[in-house]
C-alpha cells in the first residue's frame, strides 16, 4: 500500500528536482522572476492535473485515440510553418504572449500512439506517418526532435519486422534524414537561460552543476530501467527519446529540458510521465 501511494508521486518526484534546480540558477543569475516563475508554475498546474488523473486511475487508453493522435500531432507541426519564427526556423505557434514549442509537448505522446498502431495496423500505415513527421521535423529544421523520434521509431519498427532488407530501408531513410538534419544545423543563437542553463549551473559552483546533471539524467531512467508491465518496448522508446533530446544539447543550441525556461518541454514530459505511473499503477 505504501509503494502505491509513493508511485502516484512519481511525476512530482521525477521532475521537481530539475526545475527547480533551474530556477535556483536563473535566479542566482538574476534572470528575470517573470521567467523562472514560468516553470515552476507549470510544475504546480501539470503536478496537480497529473495527479488528479493517476489518483481517479482513468486508465487512459492510447489506442482508442491513435488516429486523433496523429491527426492533432500533423495539424500542429503544419501550423508551425504559419509562425513566422526565428531565422527561418519553425518550431513554434504563438498564442498570444506565449511561443509553444509543438514537437517538444507532442512526440513523446506520439511515440507511444504509433506503438500501439503498429499493434493493430499494417507497418507500411506506422512507417508512412512516422516518415511524414520526421519529414516536417527536418523541415522545421529540429535536429534534436528528428533524432529523438527517429531512433526509437527505428527500433520500434524493426521490431515489428524479420525481413533483414525492410530493416535495412528503415534505418537507412531515418538516418538519411538524421544526418543530413545535423550536416545543415540551424544557426539559432543560444539563449543563456534556455539552452545554456547548465552553465549557469556551472557558475554556482561543482556541487550545484553536478545536481543540476544528475535531475536531468533521472528523467529518462524510470522509462528505461521500471518500464510499466506489457509496455516495455514503448517505454523504453519514450526514454531514449528523452536521452538523446538531452544529449543533443551537448552537441547544439537545444533547449535543456525542464531546466531551461520553457513550459512546453515541462507539459511534454508530464504526459508520458503520467501515462507511465498511471500504467504501473493499473499494471
């Protein structure tokens, strides 16, 4: 019974360290409170629905929902393109005051709606809608979004498949598209308390910068290593995908999930979160 109570925390517990760790850091740095504020806003709002949906146990479906999944996911990346954006970079819809970055709120639900398609549909159906987003991913351009989806649609649909030469086309039109996103990256400025918000970490001192790296690298773990009963494979996806967005923050300007300033990158990882403990739970 313990245990139980403890898992309906797990959104909480897994992504409170990293925000605040971020804000601590945006605010040592003197980073406006408008901004910080933000996030940990978005930690209280997305706690509390997470929460509320874990503790009624809706026991949410994916499946029935997979094509309005789809159609939703489409629709928004499309409407990216009417953004006039940065730099001829499109990766967000403006609402209002508000920029929202569409591919990091929605792949990680896309993942795992694509999962259960392949479940029920032809793999052409699951490999034509995973190619036409990684598609408009490259794009955008999103190198971190196109590899973070990529890799895991790879092994997903590898899995669903013996035929040594269909693998080879699908890992071979998926790192076509990976590398040539990477060969021509985006000339994005990097904005301190977004992308660069480890090294305001950095600045703070060994301890904090070594906090700062270990919040981050939790968040991919309850995906990879407790994955929920029956859904490991899709699991395991939705943490690589958090790994590699993290780790291309090394390599690009990327946003630094949860960390740096950003709400979308915070309701993006809610949702798989919550339909991750809602499936140990219901397990």
């Amino acid at each position: 019974m313990g245990n139980l109570k403890l898992q309906k925390f797990i959104p909480v517990i897994i992504t409170m360290p990293a925000i605040t760790l971020g804000a601590i850091a945006m605010f040592h740095n003197n980073i406006s409170t408008l901004i910080w504020a933000q996030n940990i806003a978005c930690l209280v709002i997305a706690g509390l629905i997470s929460h509320f949906i874990v503790l009624n146990r809706w026991n949410i479906k994916v499946s029935k929902h997979n094509g309005v999944t789809i159609i939703i996911v489409f629709f928004f990346l499309l409407l990216t393109f009417l953004d006039q954006g940065m730099n001829g970079v499109h990766r967000w819809i403006s609402i209002g005051i508000m920029k929202f970055n569409v591919s990091m709120i929605l792949l990680p639900l896309t993942i795992i709606a694509l999962w259960r398609a392949s479940q029920t549909e032809e793999l052409w159906f699951t490999l034509a809608v995973a190619l036409a987003i990684s598609i408009l991913l490259a794009i955008q351009p999103d190198s971190s979004q196109l590899t973070g989806f990529a890799v895991p649609m790879m092994i997903l649909l590898c899995s669903k498949t013996k035929g040594k030469i269909f693998r080879l086309f699908i890992v071979g039109i998926f790192s076509i598209l990976v590398i040539l996103s990477w060969a021509f990256l985006d000339s994005l400025p990097a904005v301190t308390y977004v992308e660069k918000i480890i090294s305001l970490l950095n600045n703070m001192g060994f301890v904090w910068l070594t906090l700062g790296i270990i919040s981050l690298a939790i968040l991919p773990v309850p995906f990879i290593l407790f994955p929920p009963k029956d859904l490991k494979l899709p699991s395991i996806c939705v943490g690589l995908y958090f790994i590699i967005i993290l780790i291309s923050t090394i390599f690009g300007n990327f946003p630094v999930p949860l960390m740096g300033y950003g709400i979308s990158p915070i309701i993006g990882y809610f949702i798989p979160i919550t339909w991750y403990t809602e499936s140990k739970i219901n397990s």
